[in-house]
C-alpha cells in the first residue's frame, strides 16, 4: 500500500512538473505576444505600435516574474485598483507555480532514481500514456467552447470579479484579448504533451536497455 502510494505521488510529481514547467515557459514566451500583436491586429485595436505593446507587456511580465517589483506601472496603459489587484493576484499564482516546479521537479528525481534502482522503467510506460491522453481532452474543450472555460477558469482561481476588465479603466484588455489567452492554453498543452511524449520515449529506451 505504502509503495503504492509512493508510486502515485511520482507520478502526480511528473505531471506536474510537465505542467508548471509548461506554464512557466508560456509565460516568458514573448515571441507569442510578438506574433499575436499582427495576428491578432492588436495595433489597430489600441492604436499603438507594436513596439510599445511589447515594451509594456515586459513591464507585465517582468513584475509577474520577480518579487522585488512590488507595484505594476505600465507606461502606456492606466490601470484601476481592481486591475492592479488582479495583476497582483496573477503574480502569486505565477510565483506559486514556480514553487511548484522545483518542489515537483525534486521529487520526479527522487522517483525516477528509484525507478533506476529498481529497473522498473517498465512501470512508467501505461501512466505517462495515460498522462499524454489526458491533456488533449483539455485540448478538445478549448476549441469546442473556450469562453466558458476561460470563465470557469477564473472561477476557480480567483475569488473575486476583478479580473473582468472594463477597457474605460482598463484599457490593457485590449491590448491582451482573449484570444490570445487561448493561444497561451493551447501552448502549455502542446509543451505538456511534448514534455511527456519525450519523457515516454526515454523511458521504453530504458526498458530495451535493461
């Protein structure tokens, strides 16, 4: 039972570490923001240059990414207090998915050294197929019916109604529409698959070597 456990809870670490990596990543992939800007047509919609939108958007990431920005300023985009209170809520759920990371991290080491130990790689193979399946039913939900998803999202997260932005106070919802969120969803699915995916491919590598 207690080995059983033990197994569950390494696994339960390599997803997530799969996951908080893959958020973590989307966050700091400004090149999807760049191509967002023109394809989204996210110029003519503020009324600002590209390299504005970019200046200001690594204003936002860099006070989401670092504990010593206390205060969120954009240059270009007023904010109101609920605005910047959700910002501030984002920044702590951004900080609590590095702790994630790490603490998730460590432990899939701890279970893979094990794994080699015990040469079970073999034991990896049916959960991580598992795994990879499970985040294409995320996939499906976010091209079928996206809105509500985004909403249940925040529903879950956020306990409050700040982060419906009104672009009178707010006008930096224009500047991050929400298709460009589910470009952001859309990412951390596929690097969670790949991750995975490559994750699998080095365990039955392991199995034909044992």
């Amino acid at each position: 039972m207690i080995e059983k456990l033990k197994s569950l809870i390494g696994y339960v670490a390599l997803f997530f570490m799969a996951l908080s990596f893959s958020i973590a990543f989307t966050i700091n992939f400004t090149p999807l923001y760049a191509f967002d800007i023109e394809y989204l047509n996210i110029e003519q919609m503020t009324d600002m240059p590209k390299r504005v939108l970019l200046e200001n958007y690594q204003v936002i990431i860099d006070y989401l990414n670092f504990p010593w920005i206390k205060e969120l300023s954009m240059p270009d985009f007023p904010a109101s207090a609920s605005g910047l209170f959700h910002f501030s809520e984002v920044k702590q759920l951004v900080g609590w998915d590095y702790v994630i990371f790490l603490i998730a991290t460590f432990v899939s080491l701890l279970f893979l050294k094990k794994m080699k130990e015990e040469k079970g790689y073999w034991k990896l193979l049916n959960p991580l197929r598992i795994m990879i399946a499970a985040p294409l039913v995320a996939l499906s939900l976010i091209f079928i019916n996206f809105d509500q998803l985004f909403i249940a999202f925040h529903r879950v997260f956020f306990n409050n109604n700040d982060w419906i932005f009104d672009s009178r106070t707010d006008p930096i919802i224009m500047a991050l529409p929400e298709e460009f969120f589910m470009h952001c969803f859309v990412l951390v699915i596929i690097l969670i698959e790949l991750f995975l995916m490559l994750l699998l491919s080095w365990a039955k590598k392991k199995v034909k070597q044992a």
